[in-house]
C-alpha cells in the first residue's frame, strides 16, 4: 500500500512540475477540463519545486526496506 500511495504522489508532483514549468496541466488534459493554467511567477516556482521533490522520491520506489525490519 506504501508504495501505491507514494506512487500517486510522484504523479501528483510530475504534474504539477509541468503546471510550474509549462502552464499544462497533465491531469485535465487527461480527464477533461482547461489543461492551461494562468499563474503567478511565484507560484510556478513552487510548482516547480514540488515537482522536483517529486523526482527525487522515485527513488524511494526502489529502496529496499527490509533492513529496517531487522
């Protein structure tokens, strides 16, 4: 279940690393709805960040976890 959640928050991030980068909106253009979005230059950078962190958790996806168990 861990790695289902952290999967859809990587998503969630990919897509709003494209809203702060781009103005596109992955998950409307997908499912309906405006997949441009007007937006400050402050929020983009914070978009932007956020994908970015999401980059960096893919990682995690890999990470074996079963040296903690011991």
């Amino acid at each position: 279940m861990g790695k289902v959640a952290l999967t859809l928050v990587i998503i969630g991030a990919l897509n709003w690393l494209l809203v702060g980068l781009f103005q596109w909106d992955l998950v409307s253009a997908i499912f309906g709805g405006d997949a441009i979005r007007e937006s400050s230059l402050l929020s983009r950078i914070i978009y932007t960040i956020v994908g970015l962190s999401g980059i960096y958790a893919i990682k995690y996806l890999f990470e074996d976890r079963s040296h903690a168990r011991e």
